[in-house]
C-alpha cells in the first residue's frame, strides 16, 4: 500500500533502538525524510546508517535529551516543520509506588506528559498551515490496563491522552490528526527491565518470568517491532485521516476489555 506521505518529514524521537525505531524505519520505508533521536552517540549514529541502507531514505541523527529545552530546540533546528511528529520517551524506573518522592513524581510527569506536549506546541502551527500533519504519541498498554510498580508512567501517559484527546478535536478540520499507540509487551530494553524486577520480587529466572509473561498473552507471544512500526506508519498516511483522538492499543489481546 502506497501510504501517500513520500517526501514528507519527520521527528522521531527516542529512535535509536526499540519501537521508536520500528517507527522511524517505517517512515523511512515509506519514503519520508526522517529525523531520529538518542543519547548514545554511537548507538544513533549506527542506526542511521542501518536505517538508510535499508531504506534508501535521508536520515536525520540528532543526539539529544528531548526533555531539555536544549534538546527540543536541536530537534526542530534539524527539521523545522515536520510533517510527521512520533512522540517516545522512556518511562520513569518501576517503583513501589510509596517510595516515590515529590521528586522523582514530578520528574515522570515531566517526562512522559510535559514533553511530548511541549513538542506539539512547537510541531503543530505550521501543520495547521499546511493543513497536513500527524501526530503519533507512543504511551503504553499500562494505561488502559495497570501493573504494579508502573504506577508513575501509566498516570504521566494517561494524563497525556487526556490532554490531547480535546487537543486533537480542535485541531481536526485543519487534516492534523493525533493518536496514541499503547504497546503491550515486546522485548525492548524496558521490558527486559520490568521482567527482571519481576523476576526478583517472585524469586523466578529471568526467562520463568519472560515465558510467564508470554503465557498471559493471548496470543501467545511477544509483539513484533516491525508491525508496530507499520501500524504507526499507517497512521501517518493519508488514508488514516479521518482517525483522530484514538487509542490503539496492540498487544496480542491482553487487555481484557471491548472498548
């Protein structure tokens, strides 16, 4: 499928590995220029080059905190008014949830509410002027269905599709949609990070807690990075436009509910 966004361009942030690199090499498939985001140096500039051999696309390295203010402005200095906006930021640490200072409370909304926010204030006039842009906020399954110790991030996300659920009506007439995908389970680094906590608190071997994860899916497996990339590539198309304010939450069926 011809997805009709060849040419366009895009800002994917935290894109060096995991789902924002699904995404980012998506995009590129589908023939946008795209900008990608770390901090690790190597890490980004390797992925650059893996994504535009496979891709043939431009790809854009910037090295960046997207939650400082220097990090959003060098970002937009590389592309000035994308197209295409693919908000990802890692999730604060799992934490007991009374062990949480003001702190750490303060910082986690920050991270995973404020800063994508403060990304499509600066993304979204000139898509409004273009009258074409997309949107896609990477939150997580944990907002829809919680788990414990992940308390901080799915409240910080959960606050962020809230905000942006009026957000993306105002903004509809203009042709700028904006959506979230909610992951369940795949095998990035967080997920190795909340399997192993897992693994500690009930005494288990990481890969017991991994097939135990695994057995609570439905469908029987972890996710496959390469199909969320295209499932976020589709919302970007021009056909997904009239898809605006949703949640489309890709996890093999674990949450349990209809809506």
């Amino acid at each position: 499928m011809d997805l009709g966004i060849a040419g366009r361009k895009a800002i994917v942030c935290a894109s060096s590995r995991g789902l924002g690199r699904a995404c980012a090499q998506a995009l590129a498939a589908a023939g946008c220029e795209v900008v990608i985001n770390g901090l690790d140096a190597a890490r980004l500039e390797a992925t650059a080059a893996e994504l535009q051999k496979a891709t043939g696309a431009k790809i854009i390295p910037v090295r960046a905190d997207v939650a400082s203010t220097e990090g959003q402005a060098a970002l937009f200095a590389a592309c000035p008014e994308p197209d295409i906006l693919v908000n990802n930021n890692a999730g604060p640490p799992p934490r007991e949830y009374r062990d949480l200072t003001r702190a750490q409370m303060l910082e986690g909304v920050t991270a995973n509410m404020v800063v994508a926010i403060e990304l499509i204030q600066k993304a979204i006039g000139p898509m409004q002027a273009r009258r074409f842009g997309r949107i896609v906020n990477i939150t997580s399954g944990t907002v829809k269905l919680p788990q414990a110790g992940l308390d901080l991030s799915s409240a910080a996300r959960g606050g962020l599709t809230i905000f942006l659920a009026g957000v993306a009506r105002q903004v509809a007439a203009g042709n700028v949609t904006i959506n979230n995908l909610l992951p369940g389970a795949y095998e990035t680094d967080r997920l190795k990070t909340v399997l192993g906590n897992a693994a500690k608190r009930k005494g288990l071997s990481y890969e017991d807690a991994k097939a135990e994860r695994i057995a609570s899916i439905p469908a029987k497996r972890l996710g496959d990075l390469d199909g969320f990339g295209a499932a976020c590539a589709f919302l970007c198309s021009t056909q997904a436009g009239f898809i605006t304010g949703q949640n489309l939450t890709i996890d093999g069926g674990a949450f349990p509910g209809v809506f």
